[in-house]
C-alpha cells in the first residue's frame, strides 16, 4: 500500500526522463495522449488511495487483539451498498469513456491538405525504410532513406506504413503512441513534432528524439531502432536536396577500389544512385531487386538500406550503431558481431532477409569500402 | 478368482511407490502431482525470469546472446501461464472441488488422470526442445508470420503442438469439473451454497471448454502453414496476419481471467475465516465472478489497439474493457466489506490474501489506463504492460495461490506450515515484488519496448531496471525460503488436527490428510459455509455465539438414511479402481506430438503414437470399473 503511493510519486518525480518518453511530449499528438494520461492517473489515483485507505483501516480497527473476546457481527452483505459500489465505478468510468472515444477518433484521423508531408514507411526485419514519394529529383527520383528520418516542425506528417515480412510496430513515443506496421496491410500514423522540439536536447543533439520498433519481430527486435530528426523548414529542404544529389563514382584511391567491391558484392542487396564521371546517373542495385522480387513494384524499394547517402547518417545497422570508422569495419568483418541476425536463412526470391551475411571481405576491401562509404555522405 | 488375480498384477490397488501414483485415480492425489509439478516448472520459469533481470540489469547486457534471451522469455511466459498457473489452479481445484461440494471424487476419475499425464508429458515436450537445438523463441502470442517464418527449425513447431495438447488436457479436466458440480454435490448442497472456490472453478471450466477451440484452431492452422505451405497467415498470398491475432485472443483474453478467478475463489475463502465474517455479498461475489467470465470474452481485441482495426472497434472495445472493471471493483469492495467488523487473525494464509487485494487493486487500475485508448497506444506492448499484467498476474495469482498453499498446506500433510518463516517469506516476496515490477510501469511510460534484449544508454533506462533485478532477486530468496518451509514442515511441522483455521466448509470436518473416500459419511448440507453454523449460532444482534456442544473438526454428521455406526457405512465405500490406461492414452498423444513436429520422418511416431493411444483407450473403455474385491 505504502509502495503503492511511493510508485506514483516516483512516476511524477521521473516522468519526462529521457529521448525516448512519452511522458516528455515534443508535438501536440503526444502531449495530447499525455495530457489523457494524466487525467486518467490522477482519477486512479485517487480511487487507488480512497480503496486502500478505507482498506487498512478495517484491518488496523478490526484486527485482533491480545485476549480479544469480541464476538464479531455476522453481516452477509448489505444490498444497498452493494449496488452503490457497483453503480459508482460505472459512473466513473463513464466520464473516462468521453475523452477516451474522442481520442481515439482524434489520433486515428488522418491529416488532409496540401501542407501535409507524405512519408511511406517499411518496416523489415530489422531496419526501417522511409520514402518521400513528394520529394523528387528532376529524373523522377524519390528520397529514399533508413533508419533516421528527417521531418520539418510544426508540419503534419501522415505515415503510410507497410512491412516486408513480419509485423512491426512503429513507436517514436515523445511525437505520437505506436502504430503496428503489418504486411499486406496498410496503417497510418500522423507525426507532429512542435517548434520546441527544434531545440529540446535529451542528450542525442537538439531536435533529435528516438523510437523502435515495438512489436516483436525477431532475433534483432531490441536493435531495430530509428532516430527522428526534428528541423527547421529551411534545413529540412536543404536536407532533402541534398539526400536527392547522386552519389559520385569515385574515379581514383581506396575510395575507387572500394566502389569496385560495392558493385561486385553489396550491390546483391543494396542499392545507390550514383554520378559516373561522364555524369550519367544510374541507380545501381535496382536490377538485382527487380530480378528477384519481379517488375510489380513492391511498397518498398530494397532488400537493404538504400546506400547513396550512408555517410549522411549519423548510426546504420537499426540506428543501434554509431556511424564510426570502428563500427563500420567491423560491420564488413563480420556483420553478426555488432548485430544479431540470422542470414543463413536469407532467401531473395521469398523476401526473406534475415541479415547481412558475413562475405569475408578482406581487410583492406573493407578499408576501401569503408572509405567509399563515409565519402558519400 | 483367477481372473481378478490378473487384474491385480495389472492394476495394483497399492499406495505407495512411482506405480500407485502412475495408476492413482484419486482426486486428492492428482492434485498433488499437480501442484508438485507446477512447483516444479515455477523455480524452472522463475530461474529464466532470473536470467532475463540478469541481462537487463545495465545497458548493453553480456549476459545472454539475442537468441537465447528471445528464448528465455518466451519460455518464461508460457511456462508461468500454461505450466504453472493453471495447472496450480488446477491442484487446488482438483483437490477441493470434490471436497467442498460433498462429493467423494470427481464425475470422471479417469479423465483426471489423463488430463494430468497429459499436462505433464506436454510439459516434458515443451522442455525437451531446450536439447534438441532451441526452444520456441516467437514469443507465447506467436505472432504469424514471424511464428511461421523460419520452417528450417521445429522450434516453433514445439509450441504449436505442444500448447494443443496441453489445451486437450485442459478441455477434458473442464469437462471432468462442470459433470463434478453439476451431479457430485452433496445432499442440500444447492448451487447458492457451494462455497467461491468451487463457483469460480466452474466459471473457469466454462471459459476454457469455450476459448480453447479458437486458439486449437489458430494453432493447426499455424501448423500447417509452417509445414504444409498452407497459407492462412501469408500475407503475400491473400492470408490474413490478423487472423492469429484474433483467434489467439479469443482465447488469450478469458485465458486471463481463467488464470486469476480461482484465486479470487480462494481468497474469497480465506478472508472470511481470519475474519470470523461470512464473505460479504457471497451472491455478488459470485455473480460478478461469472460476469467477468461473460464479459472476458468480448473484451479480446484491446490486446490489438494498435493493429489496426479502425477507431469504432477500438471505442467498442475499450468501453467494453471499462465494463469490466465493474465486477472486478465489486470484488474488492466486498472482500474489504468482509473485513469490516470482523476480527481478524494475520495469519499467513491472510496476509497473503490480504496483498493479493492490494497488488490487484494497482493491477486492476492500471489495466482501466489501458482500456483509454489513445494513452494505450503508448502503453501497448512496453514495459508499462509488463508491469500491469505482473500486478495481476503475480501480485494477485500467484499471491492468491501462495495464501491457498498456507492455508490447505494442513490439509493435505496434516502439518502446519511454520508461521515465523511463513512471515518472513510474505515480507519478502511482497517488497521483492514492488520492487520488481513497480519501477517496470516508468520504464514502459519512459519508452522501453518489453522482449527487447538489450538497451542502450543514455535513455534514462538503467536506474529502476537495476531496481527490477535487486527485486527479482528478493524475490527468488523468498521462494527458497518457502520451499524450506514446505520441506520442513511435511515431517516436522506443527500436527494441525482436523481444523486448525476453525474453518467455515466441508473439508475441515474430515481428517487430515483426507481419507481415500473424503467422507465417511456422505455429507448433508443445510447452509452456505454448513460447517461454520454447526460451531457457531448467531444471538438476536446477529453475533457470534460458539455452540457449547460441538468440537470443531471432531464432528460427525450423519445423513438422513445414515443410522449405524460409520465404521460399516466405511466399508461399503466403492472407489474407482487405479488404472495405468490414462497415462497409457497421454504419452501415445505426446508420441504422436513429436512425429508431427519432426513431420519428415516423424510419420512412424504418429502412427505408433496413434495406436498407442488407441490401446489405452480401447483399454480404458473395457476394464471393470470396480475391482473385485471378495
């Protein structure tokens, strides 16, 4: 009972803590849920207290005591208060009913009008994909990335989400509550995050708040992770300009060599866009994925990471490694080090992409690899 | 003659030795197997829960790889819900039911035997995939697709068959336990008198003979998916991942209310003994016990408020989680009702009972949060679940449970367990407990999704989940300490008579341990809690006034047509005769489990298993109900 009431106190002392709360809300969706929240626990609250107190009093006054010879009055019930204390909890819980039905109609109404940002999202075992079909390049590209995605505040942003296997659920708590990302299914999330996001530090950089996924999804569930980068309409422009430039084919160095081994070997999986000196622009890696999966475009558009701007990212594997020189040798070492997966079961033709499998890459390939890939930024 | 000696080599009546309990019928010793071994998988299930705290006590755990921590958990989970709080409750029901309602022995003795074989060797089978390369690792809810993703292992193969079978043990002991109440009871012993305990047993046999079906479905159509290319959950293929979902809650949601009733049936006996009080609103107390059975089963879907399924199924189904939270309350109200007034003795079967009341009182609370929806959608699948469903699950289970054991421990030994260690084993278990599971509610608001193995830092996680572990930990000495307890006081405990709480129901009149036959005497009711109103009168003020006459526990009704001395009425007791048929029927059923799960060349052992299981039952069906005895 006693720690009962210290956990609430410790719920409002530590509420807020940390880049992945909900209860430090960076938009007005999730300040909404909190808001909600709120109300709901203080009402449990008092009831929590109410309870337990008229609890503990029965039993410190009807305790027995030393040489106790009171003989008990034998009440089988009383119908009255029996009906009181069912009609009032109903009561109660009909004035949680409001608020809750209207939240559920709030946050499951999609955002409309020509301001919203489109984002579709796919979830895959065990990193996100995020595509701006808006966003495009004068050849008709759109803005691919993983695992971090870049939103202006104080815009709308509708979510379409789908996955490429099992169920996901995506959850980035301070911005909205979670939404499952199941296949051959399409859900929808709204994300708002608020001017104040911009600058709010919880100690990943400012106007940087974190997710995962949520619905267990496998050997690496606990590593598909993702970071939301909250910007300022000019820098978020600026930003997917930039995501849209082609990557340049290295011409000379490590750099050249290593885009030799890109093509030969990640190109299985990954895909580029790049600039040949000529100045062509190709996306590299398509082909293998049409071949595999077929000409109907699939929702997603890979089986790995899309590639053109990895040294932009500031993690890769899941968001649950830092995008370092260490981390990404080690990576091509051995990918199964750094993450659990299980690319032995990968099967291209059925989609199945359980992880990057070790291709035993020698040391100074992945030198080379490494160079081109932080090059392309 | 020559004829019944054969019979005998075949079923000895023996008492003692691995071949009387092989072959028992007995209601009584059943219970028991089934205690010992749910006992027994709760320190297996308690030692993973211990490894998974171990690994979570700081960012970035070494302790255990990916693989073996998504393992853990999925085995801790199914094996506290499938093989221990259930067949827990299926201990106490087996011993108790007959003996609160009068009767001599369940409607089917057999059939109880072959549920518990069952649960057993499906038990064995879940664990013995730990040896043969992985056990399940797709949580308990096995989610489709990712329970049918990877075909090349059997682990989850495992879990298909092997939560089945348990379901197959489980819908035959429901079946064993409605034909009890419904044609068992003693004389007088109307349904309105029937004590909680025996209420809420039958509530439970209903919610499972009713939600175990769509869940059996759901797991054969798994099993062919993932060994047949059947395509139920392939969404590619037009299949529905929802469905599982859907199916699986169907039965998963009742399946909670199936895992906490009987404990509030045994606290509801409990709180009026070390109350001296009658349970307040017995009437209400066990209606609304059969109105969350109701309601339980429209309420499955808020274990999906964030799949998908639109915004008015989500309203429906969060009013109706509110709804129940109706029944519930009146529970409470009419437990604390109880104590009002009385006089009450803090025993250790009370204490328990007692935190049982309050942990579900949080738990209960934060279950309403859950039913407002949009808070749910960050609530959902975090730690902040974890946190509310130990609440109700261990905070009011398995406390219920423990205050049961405390308090029928008497009965079954005929020794009292030690008060002062029983004591300390409370404080211990219920700070241990608040200290695990309270911090979990921060941590899921703060952002922690539960079945992750690790975390990183710098996300605020790592104070409360070192508190969990300190926790976990205290909680694993206290059930140490009562394991001492247990072996301890079966030889050296206090001997506890016939009647040590001055008990209000029928299994305090006869000794302890109970005889074969529980009754002497075919017991003849005239009241709820008859036993109680057979010490005590009330005077004018309606007080308590112990009757002068009568001795607790020493008492010796006879029933109308008892004239004569009970010794002769004794011996012409029939009891079933013990029969190996039962076991003989389950481990055929298991046979055939493992041919089916290594289906490649596992035909062979579903043939085997098959026929073995016919024996058993065409054996079954054809040996003498009663042994001769002259």
């Amino acid at each position: 009972m006693l720690t009962a009431s210290l956990f609430i106190a410790a719920i409002s002392a530590c509420s807020g803590s940390g880049p992945q709360s909900s209860l430090e809300p960076e938009g007005p969706i999730a300040q909404d849920i909190d808001d909600l929240w709120e109300f709901v626990l203080i009402l449990a609250t008092i009831v929590l207290v109410i309870v337990l107190a008229v609890f503990v009093i029965s039993l410190i006054r009807f305790r027995e005591r030393k040489d106790d010879q009171r003989r008990p009055r034998q009440v089988h019930g009383n119908t009255r208060l029996e009906i009181a204390w069912t009609i009032l909890p109903a009561v109660l819980l009909a004035v949680l009913a409001v608020p809750t039905v209207q939240g559920i109609f709030d946050i499951r109404t999609p955002p409309e009008g020509p301001d919203v940002l489109q984002i579709k999202v796919t979830g895959h075992q065990w990193w996100w994909e995020f595509e701006y079909p808006d966003i495009t390049s004068d050849d008709g590209r759109t803005l691919l990335t993983a695992n971090e995605l870049h939103i202006p505040a104080g815009t709308r942003v509708n979510l379409t989400m789908t996955s490429a296997d099992v169920i996901h659920s995506f959850w980035v708590p301070p911005l909205n509550g979670k939404r499952d990302v199941v296949p051959g299914r399409v859900s929808f999330l709204t994300l708002v995050a608020s001017e104040e996001a911009l600058v709010a530090d919880n100690g990943f950089g400012p106007g940087v708040v974190l997710g995962q996924c949520a619905e267990f999804c496998g050997l690496a569930h606990a590593d598909m992770r993702l970071r939301v980068f909250v910007e300022t309409p000019e820098d978020f422009e600026a930003w997917a300009q930039q995501q849209l430039e082609p990557a340049a084919v290295p011409t000379e160095g490590a750099a050249a060599a290593g885009f030799e081994t890109f093509n030969q070997v990640c190109t299985a999986c990954h895909q580029a866009t790049v600039s040949q000196p000529d100045g062509t622009v190709e996306t590299i890696g398509l082909e293998n994925f049409i071949e595999a999966r077929g000409a109907d475009s699939p929702f997603w558009s890979s089986f790995g990471p899309n590639l053109t701007h990895f040294g932009s990212r500031t993690t890769f594997g899941g968001a649950s490694l830092d995008n370092v020189t260490d981390h990404l040798t080690q990576w091509l070492a051995n990918p199964s080090d750094l993450k659990p997966m299980a690319p032995e079961y990968n099967d291209l033709a059925e989609g199945r992409i359980l992880g990057m499998p070790n291709f035993g890459l020698a040391p100074d390939e992945i030198a080379n690899l490494v160079e081109l890939l932080q090059r392309w930024e | 003659m020559a004829v019944t000696a054969e019979r005998v080599d075949l079923r000895p009546p023996g008492e003692r030795g691995v071949w009387s309990w092989l072959t028992t019928v007995d209601h009584k010793r059943i219970g028991l197997l089934y205690g010992v071994t749910a006992f027994a998988f709760f320190f297996i299930g308690g030692l993973e829960a211990l490894l998974i705290r171990l690994q979570l006590a700081q960012a970035n755990g070494e302790v255990l790889s990916a693989d073996a921590y998504n393992q853990l958990f999925t085995m801790h989970g199914l094996t506290m819900v499938f093989l221990v709080i259930m067949p827990i409750a299926a201990a106490f029901t087996n011993y108790f039911l007959p003996i609160l309602i009068g009767a001599r022995d369940v409607a089917f003795p057999r059939l109880n035997a072959f549920s518990y074989w069952l649960f057993l060797f499906s038990g064995i089978m879940i664990y013995s995939s730990f040896v043969v390369g992985g056990s399940p690792d797709g949580a308990w809810v096995g989610y489709s697709p990712l329970a049918t993703q990877i075909t090349e292992t059997v682990r989850m193969d495992y879990w298909a068959i092997g939560l089945n079978l348990l379901g197959v043990a489980s819908i035959a002991s429901s079946a064993n336990f409605i034909a009890t109440v419904f044609t068992m009871r003693a004389p007088g012993m109307t349904m309105l008198r029937m004590p909680v305990f025996a209420w809420m047993a039958l509530v439970v046999a209903f919610l499972l003979i009713f939600s175990l079906p769509p869940v059996a479905i759901g797991l054969f159509q798994l099993f062919l998916d993932r060994n047949f290319g059947a395509l139920f959950y392939q969404a590619a293929a037009g299949g529905d991942p929802l469905l599982w979902q859907h199916l699986f809650w169907l039965f998963g949601h009742p399946e909670v209310y199936v895992l906490i009733l009987p404990a509030m049936g045994i606290i509801s006996e409990i709180l009026p003994v070390f109350s001296r009080k009658p349970l307040f609103g017995y009437e209400f107390v066990v209606f609304s016990g059969a109105a969350i059975g109701f309601v339980g089963f429209g309420v499955w879907a808020h274990h999906m408020f964030t799949s998908g399924m639109g915004p008015v199924a989500e309203a429906g189904f969060g009013i109706a989680t509110m709804i129940i939270a109706v029944p519930t309350g009146v529970k409470i109200f009419n437990w604390i009702g109880t104590t009002w007034g009385g006089r009450i003795r803090f025993q250790t079967p009370m204490l328990f009972s007692l935190a049982f009341i309050a942990m579900f009182v949080i738990g209960g609370l934060s279950g309403v949060t859950h039913a407002v929806v949009p808070a749910d959608t960050q609530q959902h699948d975090s730690y902040y679940v974890v946190a509310h469903f130990h609440y109700v699950l261990f905070g009011g289970a398995v406390f219920g449970y423990v205050a049961g054991v405390y308090y029928w421990f008497p009965k079954w030994t005929g020794r009292m367990l030690h008060e002062g260690w029983g004591k300390v084993h409370f404080w211990l278990m219920l700070i241990g407990f608040n200290l695990t599971f309270a911090p979990m509610h921060i941590l899921g608001l703060n952002g922690m999704p539960r079945r992750t193995y690790q975390y990183g830092e710098g996300l605020g996680w790592d104070f409360w989940n070192l508190i969990a572990t300190v926790g976990a930990f205290t909680i694993g000495v206290s059930f140490l300490l009562f394991l001492g307890n247990i072996l301890w006081a079966r030889t050296r405990g206090i001997p506890a008579g016939n009647d040590p709480w001055d008990g209000r129901t029928l299994e305090w009149t006869i000794s302890s341990p109970p005889p074969v036959h529980n009754f002497d005497v075919e017991p003849v009711v005239h009241s709820l809690d008859d036993f109680w109103h057979r010490k005590y009168a009330e005077d004018e003020e309606g007080r308590l006034v112990k009757m002068p006459a009568v001795t607790g526990g020493t008492l010796v009704e006879t029933g109308g047509e008892g004239e004569g001395d009970t010794h002769d009425a004794h011996e012409d007791i029939h009891m079933p005769s013990p029969s190996y048929y039962p076991a003989l029927s389950s481990l055929g059923l298991v046979i055939t489990g493992y041919g089916l799960i290594y289906l490649s060349w596992g035909w062979a052992a579903v043939v085997v298993g098959m026929m073995i299981t016919l024996w058993g039952l065409f054996g079954w069906s054809l040996e003498p109900i009663t042994r001769e005895e002259h």
